[in-house]
C-alpha cells in the first residue's frame, strides 16, 4: 500500500501509477506515487490526476430494520450534506454549519443562493441545509436518521446515470457535489393526480445520496417497454429514462369502492424504479383514523362500530 504524506490516508498501490502524480481522495493534496514494499494489505485504489470524481467519496452504514438510521464514515477534509434536523449523533471532530443556498457549488452569488433555496422550498425541504465536514487528521463519522418507519436507499449516481426523479421530501443526506434541485411535470395528467403535484425532487451529481421512504421498497430494472401499474403514492424514485404517466382505473365499481382512487401511475421501461409499501400520506391517514374525533377513546362504542363497517365497505377509509 501507500500513504498520502499529507493526510496518511491509505491506498492499494496500482503498479500502472508508479512514478506519476495522483490526487488524494481524502485531503484533495497531490502527491507521486512510490511503489510500496511488498507483503502490505490492499486498500482502497487510487485515481489518476483529472479523472476524479467531482462529489466527496464518502462510505456509510444502514442500520435497523424498521427504524433505519445511516453512519456515514468521512476522511479528513470531506463533507456530508443533510436537510436540517436529521442528525442523530456524530464524532467531536465532524464540524456542523448550518449554509443557505447550496453547498455543493462553489461561488455562489446572493441570487444563486436565493434561486437554490427556493428549489429546496418547492421539492418540500428546508430553506437551509446543515454540512458536516470532518476537520480531523483521521476518519470521523456522522449518523442519520429516518424521518419515519421505512427504509434508507443509497443512490450511486455515478452508476444511474448522474441523475435520479424523486418525490418530495425524500432525500437525507449526501456527499458533496450532489445537488438537490427540482423536476417539473410536463404532463398536466401526471401533474394534477400523480400524488406529487407538479414538482418532483432532482439529485444531480456522480456522488452517493441517501434517500428515505416508507415501509418496504422494491427495486424494479424495467426492460424497454415493460410496464408496471401502481398507487400513484407508491412511487419513491425512477431514472429520468423511465416514461411516467397517469391512467383512469377504470369500471364504476372500482372506482366507487376499489379504494385506491380514480388514477393510477403507468411506469414504462427502461430504466430503474424504486417503489414503496407504506407511503407517508396513507401512514398518516391511518393514524388520523384511529384516533378519532375523540382521541382514540371509547373503541367499543357503537359510533365506532359503524365506522368500521363503513371501512370495510369503502376499502379502508384511506
């Protein structure tokens, strides 16, 4: 192996790099690479000068089943960015700042801030967004967690294309030089009942992010043509090559009292699509429904007979 003189950060040396002049993955210093003794572990490979990732690379850890929460592992000089008030821990070395506008783009003027945060405010998010940045001279980790039951999905974006379609208020956290920014629909079916509304959230980079939503995903890779029909809330994100549309459900009786509503998303291939069981909208009218007019009190009473009769009816009452 061989160390970064600089930061001491580790690397799998590539015979092919001898004698050249590499950039450090983890302090961004250059330095020329020296063939190691033999014998050393292999670690982490090493890029040329010039063709390096734009994001920070960061490594992270899901943990839970139900209740996720991500620790992301950060090598000295790098950062994570995350909506405000997803932190759940984080060590003493990792430097918190709270940045308006966004953090990924250097040289931001007042109005580019101003345009970045309104976009952020439309996908659902906040105005501000919190970098964690380890100031260190080792590795220091930051966790996140779930907004709510659900899983925690890693998007590679270098591998999906540098870009993903998600819905509103799903994304966590991400290394720097993902942007968060926004998708319109341009199909006014999709835009008026597609559970989304107009504006989607767009992440754009070739770095990891780390997107959340409810219950149990599916990851399905649609083959050209191949389609699947959905609950128009059950839709997590999907590459931009991915065709989205918007049908009727058809027939009076599933309309009246199929429970699932007058439309259902159409998702054409090809491309990646992730799906979810529990979307947050029908978590929460379930709650809603439980608690009753009255907090939840007097579950035996006639009243809530009835309304539970009238569930079974209706198809649940979402």
């Amino acid at each position: 192996m061989i160390t970064c003189p600089s930061c001491g950060k580790q690397y799998q040396f590539d015979s092919r790099l001898a004698g050249q002049q590499v950039q450090c993955q983890g302090c961004g210093k250059p330095f020329t690479v020296h063939a190691p003794s033999a014998g050393m572990p292999q670690l982490e490979p090493l890029r040329p000068m010039g063709s390096g990732k734009k994001s920070d690379e960061i490594d992270y850890q899901i943990f839970g089943a139900e209740m996720q929460f991500a620790e992301v592992t950060l090598d000295p000089g790098e950062m994570v960015i995350a909506e405000a008030g997803a932190m759940m821990y984080m060590s003493p070395a990792i430097k918190m700042e709270t940045v308006f506008g966004d953090p990924s783009q250097q040289n931001q003027g007042f109005w580019g801030k101003m345009m970045s945060a309104g976009k952020r405010m439309l996908t659902g998010e906040s105005l501000f967004m919190t970098t964690y940045t380890n100031s260190g001279r080792q590795r220091e980790v930051v966790a996140f967690a779930a907004p709510y039951p659900g899983k925690i999905v890693p998007l590679h974006l270098d591998q999906l294309g540098g870009e993903m379609i998600c819905q509103k208020d799903s994304f966590l956290c991400g290394a720097r030089g993902v942007q968060v920014s926004i998708a319109f629909q341009k199909k006014i079916g999709v835009a008026l009942f597609g559970g989304e509304g107009f504006i989607m959230q767009k992440l754009v980079g070739d770095g990891i992010a780390l997107v959340h939503a409810g219950g149990t995903l599916r990851e399905m890779d649609l083959k050209p043509g191949e389609t699947v029909k959905l609950d128009t809330g059950c839709l997590v994100c999907l590459q931009p090559s991915v065709n989205y549309d918007i049908g009727f459900v058809g027939g009076f009786k599933n309309t009246l009292f199929g429970g699932e509503g007058l439309f259902l998303a159409t998702l054409t291939g090809p491309g990646k699509v992730w799906l979810q069981s529990l979307p947050f909208s029908r978590l929460a009218g379930r709650m809603m429904a439980g608690a009753g007019a009255r907090g939840g009190k007097d579950e035996g009473s006639v009243l809530n007979t009835l309304g539970g009769l009238g569930n079974l009816v209706m198809g649940g009452g979402d």
